[in-house]
C-alpha cells in the first residue's frame, strides 16, 4: 500500500468515526434540532465513501498527463454547500431562517466546486487558471457572506451567539482559505508540491473542516441551549 492510499483509508476510518459520534449526539439533542445533527452526520459519510473510491484506485482521471481525482468534487459539491447550511443555521438560531441568503451562499459554493473540477480538467494551461480565478472570485463572495450578511443576522440574538459564530467563522475562514492554496501549489496548479503531499493535505484539511468544524458547532449550540434552559428554570424560580 503506498502513501496516498494509506492517507486516503486513515481518511475514511476517521470520517467515520465522525459520524458515529454526531449520530451518538443525536441520541441526546439537549435542546439542537435534530436536523443539525442530520447534517452533521451525512457530511462525513458522504465525503468517507467518496475517499473510499479514492483508496480503491477510482475516481480518478488522467487528462494531459495531469492526474484529476475527481471523487474529490463529488465530495466538495454535496458537503461543502452542507457546511455552509450549517454555519447559517448557527447565525439564526433563535430567529426566523432567511433561505434566499442561505440558497444564495449553497449555490455560490457549488459554482466554486464546479469551476475548480474544470480547472483540473482543463488540459490547457491558460483555460484552467481561468476557471481557477473564477472559482476564487466566487470564493470571496462566500467570505463576504459569511462575514457581512450572516454575521449581522447574528445580532440581537445575544452575546453568546455572536461568539459562538464569529470563533466558528474564523476557524472556518482559516480552513476554507487553505484549498486555493494547496490547489494552487499542487500538482492541479503550479506543482510546487507532489502529489503525495498534495494527497495529505486534502485529508487533513477536509477532516478539520468536515469533523472538526461539526464538532465545534454542535458542542457549541448544546452549551447555547443548555444555558438558555438554565437561565429560563432560575427565571420560574424566582417568579414562583
């Protein structure tokens, strides 16, 4: 077994321990919806069986010399807008959801994934950094609206809401930022880096974005919850 299909089956083992763990949240909801634990742990199992044609030796294509794993996209463009949803799920928590922002930003999201899968198709060099520059500018729509119009829907709903999003946004940012680059950097882009390596950050960061990202959001709204329960039973109990 060489590298890449090691990272690739470690990948799978950890998207599924993942999984097991939301479902086991979901047993005991505290207070969160069960519909964000339902996405939480459809995101794991979805991207683990994608990495798992990876690690059989599918998914990939071979265009212009240039090795395209496909399989990855399949992930991003389910996964990624699922993240999204997430994330705005979490920016209005307490208040009515506004689905015309929320569709807006999944969709954005799938044109990102889908220019990136025609950039790496792309045999001509010109062609896929163009398809590149369109995804990435597609990107910074996202970052505008997870930081300006998500962000304020956040407002009003108390202090402890803001924070929870604004540490959930940054962390967010910091990982999301980071394909671009490892894109840009690899073998998909200017080659800088092999594909082994390549192959290790596409697992690394995934998890961390995927898991991580779940387990911080969903840990986070169980401490919302339960503090708002616990302020509302010292409320009765001074009333009463």
């Amino acid at each position: 077994m060489d590298l890449q299909t090691a990272f690739h089956w470690i990948y799978v083992i950890s998207m599924m321990i993942g999984a097991f763990y939301f479902m086991s949240l979901g047993n005991n909801p505290r207070g969160v919806p069960k519909s964000e634990y339902l996405v939480a742990t459809f995101i794991p199992i979805w991207s683990g069986l994608a990495y798992m044609a990876m690690a059989l030796g599918q998914g990939k294509v071979e265009i212009a010399g240039q090795i395209t794993h496909y399989a990855r996209y399949i992930d991003w463009i389910v996964t990624t807008p699922l993240l999204l949803l997430s994330l705005s799920w979490t920016a209005m928590y307490f208040i009515a959801k506004d689905w015309t922002l929320i569709a807006a930003l999944m969709a954005t999201q799938t044109i990102v994934v889908v220019t990136g899968l025609i950039a790496d198709l792309s045999g001509n060099g010109e062609a896929r950094f163009l398809w590149y520059t369109c995804g990435v500018v597609a990107f910074l729509v996202i970052l505008w609206g997870i930081w300006i119009p998500l962000r304020a829907k956040t407002r009003g709903q108390g202090v402890e809401l803001s924070r929870l999003y604004n540490r959930l946004s940054t962390y967010f940012t910091v990982l999301w930022v980071s394909y671009p680059i490892v894109w840009l950097i690899g073998p998909s882009g200017l080659n800088w880096v092999n594909q082994t390596i390549e192959t290790l950050l596409f697992c690394v960061l995934p998890f961390f974005s995927k898991v991580g990202f779940s387990y911080l959001d969903l840990n986070g709204l169980r401490r919302l919850s339960r503090a708002k329960a616990n302020a509302a039973t010292a409320s009765h109990s001074v009333t009463h």
